[in-house]
C-alpha cells in the first residue's frame, strides 16, 4: 500500500468534507466531534486506501473550485452537501470510502451514543433476547483519548483466514485481480482494516462468465442430479462444522452481534440442505393430445446457464446462498458478485462449496465495486440471468443493462414497509414486533418496518414506551457479548 503526508490544504479539505457527511448540529460538532479528518489522515499517511483519497481530494478541490468559486472549506453547509452530490457522482469509489470511514468513526464513539439517547455499557444485561428490557446507565467519562471497543477474542481459524490476502475465485483459481487494485474491508465497530480482497472489473468478470460458462456446459451439466445434491449437502455440512468461524467473520464485515450472526449461519446451513434435496424432484410433465395417430407431448425443465447474483451487505453470508444455491441446484452455474462492504465472508464461502466437490467454474466469486464489477456482469452478453438484492435505483439500471442479450432479471428491491397499530391489538405483541421489525440487524433489511402508523389514542402511550425499549438497546461491537445491536 502507498502512503502520503496530506498538505495542510488537503487536511482542511478532508475536514470539509468529513462535516457535510455528518454535519455539525445543536446535539455536538458532528464529524468533528470524533476528531474524523486527523484520523482519517493518519490513515492515509499509514498507506490506507492513500490513492482513492488523494483523487478524491483532488477532485472536491476542482469541483468546488469550477461550481463555485472557492476552495471547499470556504464553502457554505448547502454547498458542501451540493458538492459531494456531485462527488457520489462522478467519483463513487471516493464518495462511498469517505462515507463508509466518517460514519465508522463516529458510529463506533460510544460517547456518541450516549449524547444521542442510548445509554452506555451495562454489565447487568445485553444480547438476545433480552432486547426490550431496561439497562443501567453509566457515566462514561470524556477524554481525550480515541474510545475503544472492547478487543474480541477471534477463533485461531478466522485470524488464519484474515491474515492471508484474499483473492476472487474463478474456475479453480484464487486470483487477484487483473488491475492489480485492492479493496480494503474494515470492522464497522472500530473502523480498522481487517483484510483486503480484489477489486474485479471486467477484465476478471470476463474470465470468470467463461468458466462459468465451461462448467455449466461440462462437468456440471454432466453431474447428475442425485449427484448435485449430494455436494450440496456436503457443502451444508461444511458450513454447519464451520459455522461459529462464518458467524465471526461476519459480526466483523457487517458489524451485527454475534447472536445474530449465529443464526445467519444456520440459516445458510438449511437453505443450502432445502435446496439439495430439490435436485431430484425437479420433473416436466406429460400433456395428453386429442390429435389422431401416436404421439406423445412432454415438457423438460431446463438450465437457463450463467447466472449473475449481485447482493447487498445485510446478510454476508445468506444473501449470496440466497443467489446460488437455487441456481446450482437446477443446474446451473453461478457467479457471486458480493457488496464491497462485505466480500470476504463470500470468499470463505466460496472456499467451504469448492471443498464439497463443485467442478471448477460452477461457483466463482468476482469482488469489485457494483459500478466495475457488477456493471460489468449485468452487461455482459455471457450472463444469461441477473438476480440482484439492493435499492429501487440500482435495479432500474440493471433491467436497462440487461437489454443487451434480453437476460433475465430478478430483482428484489427496498421498500418502506409501514406497520399499523390500532388500539384494539394486543399491544405488547404489537410493540415487540415493531421494534423488532426496525431494530433487528440494526435496520438493515428490505421489509423493515421503517414507516409506523398508531391509533391516535394510544398514540403517546405507545410511541413513549417504544422509545423506552430503544433506550434500552446495548450498542458496541458485534463480539461482544453485551451487545444487543451493532454499528
């Protein structure tokens, strides 16, 4: 990794920048209040994502200078949030770092959380699935020292597996990408960098739609179905005996408690066991004619071939079995494009199916960026469907590059899911499904009941004692076991 010393223009710049991602307000100083823009420096200086910085410095400097005039830290707070439109625009790679590492930084302050309402640590109670119930507060007292997470304890196995550079899975091959760049993954919790993984483009999206494509018209077409779902089954039984390592890794990339990364790796486990055994009672039909003479009229469920699945960062390690399995299971192959935030769980992943016995080529794993990689999968004439869990915008694009080859396109998009309450249910069942429907993994699910709707006479009354249980939810870091929600 390349390194730099920012001039103290750049560092103002940085500032800048940092306070219209968390602008100050009458709660505290924002951005600033974590001290984001020196931190962020000394990364910079330490060789950390140096180069999507410095474009980006450069290009702010340029954008303000050409749009208004002045240099960024001149500029007033509409300003600023005009510009980085813009910068999320032109330059996405810098836009989501800068976003992703401010937000860490702040987030993972538990001083933070207790000027916003949430109480501080609590020894008494924590984890599922005492949720809902009240905590002792704490004083925490302000220093002048970075806060810390506690440090968790990983399995020997997890610090093997992040010690190595990660790399894409194409064929049989573990390969970097062709650029040569690198992406950096961080424990949302600490905002410190826990591994690296490539940064695919099309280069490598086209290596791996023709080992996709070999295997699908080879060794996996050929696997019987008695024998597909055996090497799922396996693959099940691989992730089960892994399951507290996939658990880990996780709570690291994606930051929810360990609980409840538990449960997601059960739930791949028997994803994974319900699709194998649809490999042998996937049958046509025969269709009974009126026409005279001796026919018969049948129908044969078949492969569509190469499909592309493109997932968000809420379910790591489901979200990308939500894609392949089924895929894998009638036949065809598949390559994962996983969110930047967290590939390195799909690449152990990856590593788990390869050691069942799939053909190479028939799970293939491609990181990267979605404006690169998977882009480059929704385009590409090679994919002949595109299954894809994200936001409503994302998907449009998708259907318009889908065109090309006329592929088609599952699309499961986000919502604004309300939940109504009306004074007649019984509401201390209505107010643990509301606040597990918004709270449970910190929020992050396509039907989370973000909208709530109450009668009006129990309005007061039921909103004050679902602010009650929000007050009682433990923040910290997913590893710790008092932790009932993460960053």
């Amino acid at each position: 990794m390349s390194s730099a010393e920012l001039t103290a223009q750049q560092t103002a710049d940085l500032a800048a920048l940092a306070d219209a991602i968390i602008p100050p307000d009458e709660t505290d100083a924002g951005a600033a209040a974590v001290h984001a823009a020196p931190r962020l420096a000394e990364r910079i200086r330490a060789g950390v994502n140096t180069s999507v910085y410095l474009k980006g410095l450069e290009t702010a400097q340029a954008l303000a200078q050409s749009k208004f005039g002045r240099d960024v830290p001149s500029l007033a707070a509409n300003e600023r949030h005009e510009l980085i439109a813009a910068l999320r625009d032109v330059l996405p790679a810098f836009f989501k770092q800068l976003r992703l590492d401010v937000s860490a930084l702040y987030l993972s302050d538990v001083a933070v959380w207790q000027r916003i309402g949430f109480p501080g640590p609590s020894a008494q109670s924590g984890g599922h699935p005492d949720f809902d119930q009240p905590q002792s507060l704490v004083t925490i007292r302000t220093t002048k020292e970075t806060p810390t997470m506690p440090a968790p304890a990983l399995l020997p196995a997890v610090q093997s597996f992040l010690a190595k550079p990660a790399r894409m899975l194409i064929g049989d091959q573990w390969r970097d990408a062709a650029s040569g760049q690198r992406i950096d993954s961080l424990d949302p919790a600490t905002g410190k960098v826990i591994g690296s993984f490539p940064a695919g483009a099309q280069a490598d999206v086209d290596a791996a739609v023709l080992a996709a494509r070999a295997a699908f018209e080879g060794p996996w077409r050929k696997t019987t179905p008695y024998e597909k779902g055996r090497t799922l089954q396996r693959a099940a039984a691989l992730m089960e005996k892994h399951a507290e390592e996939l658990a880990q890794l996780i709570t690291l990339e994606n930051g929810k408690p360990l609980w409840e990364a538990r449960k997601e790796a059960a739930t791949a486990v028997s994803w994974t066991e319900y699709y194998a055994g649809w490999t042998t009672k996937l049958t046509g039909d025969t269709i009974p004619l009126s026409f005279p003479g001796q026919f018969l009229n049948y129908t044969v469920r078949a492969p569509l071939g190469v499909v592309a699945g493109i997932t968000p960062p809420n379910y790591p390690l489901t979200m990308p079995l939500y894609k392949a399995v089924p895929a894998l299971a009638t036949g065809n192959t598949i390559i994962v494009k996983p969110s930047e935030d967290t590939s390195l769980v799909a690449i152990r992943a990856a590593e788990l199916f390869l050691e069942a016995g799939l053909p190479p080529g028939a799970f293939n794993v491609v990181t990267g960026y979605g404006e690169t990689a998977g882009a480059a999968l929704a385009a590409h004439h090679g994919v002949d469907k595109i299954t894809f869990t994200g936001s409503t915008d994302v998907g449009r694009l998708l259907v318009k590059a889908s065109a090309g080859n006329l592929k088609k396109v599952s699309l499961e998009l986000g919502g604004k899911s309300p939940n109504i309450v009306f004074a007649d249910a019984d509401l201390d069942a209505a107010l643990k499904g509301v606040f597990m429907g918004i709270f449970f993994c910190q929020g992050e699910i396509c039907s989370a009941g973000s909208r709530l709707f109450v009668e009006s006479s129990i309005f007061d009354s039921f909103v004050g004692k679902l602010a009650e249980m929000a007050k009682a939810v433990r923040l910290g870091h997913g590893l710790d076991p008092d932790t009932k929600m993460g960053p």
